[in-house]
C-alpha cells in the first residue's frame, strides 16, 4: 500500500535535520550487526536495552511529530552518555577527585587544583591563567554544578578533576555542591562538545545531584555516575 515509502519520506521531510535514516527493514533480524541509535518501528516491540525504539502509527503523523522529537532528543542524550561511560576511565581518577575542601571563591579553587594538575603533568603553566580567562568572560555554572575549562585545548591529557562539598564552594554569588574542572587534549576536541553536554544533562539530575553530594571517595562517585549513565 507503499506505507513504507510514505512513513519514510514524512520523517525525512520532518526530522531531516536531526536524523539520518539509515536502514528500511520488515523484519527484527535484519538489524543483527547494525549500529543505531533510535529505532522506528509500526509495531510494538520486545523490550530491550541496546536502543530506543518509537512505536509511530503510518495515520495521523501529525500529531505524533512532538513524541518523536522526544525520542530523538532521549537518543541523542543518551548517545553523549555513552561517549562519557566508555572514556570514563581515561578522563577521570581518583588522584583528582576531592570531596569536603573549602575554597573562599571560584578562582582560590582554580589556582589550587589547577596547580595539582600541574604538577602531575596534565596541563601546562598557562593552564590556571586560561580557565580564569574562560571564566571572567562568562560563568560556566549550571544551577547547582559549575564545569570550568580552558579556553584552548592545549592539555597533556585529556582530565577531569572533581571537586564536591556539600555546604557549596563559592561560585560568584551562588553556591554549588559540584565543580568539575576541566582540561582538553586536542586530539579530543571532536568529542569535547557532545562530552561538556553529556555533563551538564547527567548533572542536571537533582537526584544524581544530592547522590554526588554524599560521595565521599572516588569509588562511590564512580558507582553513582555509571548507574546514572
């Protein structure tokens, strides 16, 4: 009844920005050995946790149009997540997780741990005086985390030093219970974008925010981020 061709042109038509269709299929195990992020399917499907799947009708797609954008926004996110679950051992450690320090502002924070990470030989000597400069131009807090980085992508080694206290550290005139600071290797920048975003959306959790808080070692911050993840 060319259903198929009219589901496929109406999504291209309508997400042609934001998907990319790379397989029509009538049956499940013709997808065996193919990498996706989103499946569109006419029928209900088995659950399953290799991917999304959005069950869409061939009639009325109209009004179907605010779900999709729903799903592939889920997909979307949870493909972020997946670059920071699989790289998760390389950015962070627990030589630079820090839980209960006080600091009397932003950059006292800065100075100290970037100082730290200078001397493992993550960054360079212009490292501190380059997250300042990205800082002073606008603030990099996101309600109750702040992720302050370099303005160059100039690190040893791509690291992520993580900073919690409960009570909050001074943040401007905030406080936060959750800094991540932030250095960049160059052969990382491709993915930096979709990294920085899958920190601010995991962080956005105000659950995952109070289960941070209580973190007291790296272990635990480590357990508590691939559960969310």
């Amino acid at each position: 009844m060319g259903l198929e061709s009219k589901l496929y042109n109406q999504l291209l038509l309508n997400f042609n920005n934001d998907i990319t269709i790379i397989k029509t299929i009538s049956q499940l195990n013709q997808i065996d050995d193919t990498t996706f992020d989103l499946l569109f399917s006419t029928i209900e499907m088995p659950p399953t946790i290799d991917y999304n799947v959005i069950v869409i009708s061939p009639f009325h797609f109209a009004n179907q149009k605010s779900n999709i954008y729903k799903k592939i926004d889920e997909a979307r996110t949870n493909a972020k997540k997946q670059i920071l679950k699989q790289n998760f051992d390389r950015y962070f450690s627990k030589e630079l997780f820090y839980s209960g320090l006080e600091f009397a502002d932003k950059y006292q924070l800065i100075q100290q741990i970037g100082s730290e990470m200078e001397q493992q030989g993550l960054v360079s000597t212009h490292y501190i005086e380059n997250v300042c400069e990205r800082e002073n131009a606008s603030s990099t807090r996101f309600d109750q985390i702040a992720i302050p980085h370099s303005v160059y992508m100039d690190a040893a080694q791509t690291s992520v030093a993580v900073i919690v206290n409960p009570k909050g550290i001074p943040w401007d005139n905030n406080l936060v219970p959750i800094v991540l600071l932030i250095a960049i290797n160059s052969m990382d920048k491709t993915i930096f974008t979709a990294l920085y975003s899958a920190l601010v959306s995991l962080f956005d959790d105000p659950q995952t925010i109070s289960q941070i808080k209580k973190a007291a070692n790296f272990a635990a911050f480590k357990k508590i981020i691939h559960h969310q993840m």
